[in-house]
C-alpha cells in the first residue's frame, strides 16, 4: 500500500528527474562555454577603466540575478551537485556530467550512506532502505553472516555491465539494483 507520503516523495523525484533531464540539455551547451550571463562577468574583466569595469559588472550582475531568479540560470555548489548525484545514484538515467564536474571517477561510482530500514523478501533477499530515501533490493541469492540492521553502515559501487554491489557493515557484497 503506498502512502501519500510515498507518493508525494515519487512526485518530487519525478518532477526533480525531469529537471535534470533540462538540465543535461544545457550542460551540453555549457560545456562549449559559461552561460551568458556568466560571460558577461567574467568579460567585464577585460575593462581597464575602473569605474567603467565597476559598471560593468553591476549590470551584468543585475542581469545575471534577474536570470537566476527567472530560472533562466542554475548555480549550484560542490555540495548542491553532489546531493543530486546522490540521490540519482543507482538509477538509469541519462548521463548527468554537469554534477560530476570536479568529481574524481571514483567519487562518482561510490555511495556510502546508513541504514533507515530492511525488509526481507519471500525468496529471502533483502530490501534496503537508506536514510537518504533511496531503496535497493537484493538480487542475487549470496547469503550475509549478520542480518542487516539499521543505523549500519553501507557502500555500493558500480560493477560489471551496470550493476551494483553492497556492503553491508564490511561484509561480503551482495548485488542489488536501485528500485526507488
């Protein structure tokens, strides 16, 4: 039974799944260069006149908060990138490498979270629900030493042909796939 709650939370993910998706649109364009309203500082710098370079940048900074606010322009930090790659982790999407900028390879292939919940399937397998929401199942039938419980640390990396694997509190890894 889903709740409202469950729904909402698909909602949002949807909604923030197609922004990425505009997103990716204009990283490809951004990857000839910064945005124009970005450009437009950055070339003020070329003023040598002080109080003519001074101009030039208010105006372009006008122009470039109106944009923001408009929702023409997007700024995110190192850390506002990484929470979207986080909580995209895992999940077949188009490659997203306006939010691996800066990134080393293996930051990108790597999650480490904590255990919310578990739940175990019929056939055994466990569902994993992270605290960040995110909800991974086991797939295959690798039995682990210690049940997994929450508050336990884990690690999922990318493996061969687009799998993942988990590590639950330094076990041995079991192969899971994102399911939300």
């Amino acid at each position: 039974m889903t709740t409202n709650h469950q729904r909402r939370r698909r909602w949002i993910f949807s909604v923030a799944v197609l922004g990425l998706v505009v997103c990716e649109v204009g990283a490809r364009a951004a990857a000839q260069g910064p945005a124009v309203q970005v450009k437009a500082v950055l070339d003020c710098r070329a003023i040598p006149e002080n109080s003519a370079r001074l101009a030039c940048y208010d105006a372009a900074v006008a122009a470039m908060g109106q944009a923001e606010v408009k929702g023409d322009l997007l700024t995110l930090d190192t850390e506002q990138r990484r929470t979207v790659r986080r909580q995209g982790f895992g999940l077949t999407l188009p490659s997203f490498t306006l939010f691996d900028r800066g990134e080393k390879p293996e930051e990108a292939d790597r999650l480490i979270s904590k255990i919310a919940s578990v739940s175990r399937l019929p056939r055994g397998q466990w569902v994993i629900h992270l605290e960040d929401g995110a909800v991974w199942r086991q797939i295959d039938e690798e039995e682990l030493r210690r049940d997994p419980k929450a508050g336990q640390a884990v690690a999922i990396r990318r493996a061969a042909l687009g799998s993942f694997l988990m590590n639950i509190d330094g076990q041995s890894a079991i192969r899971v796939h994102r399911d939300s």
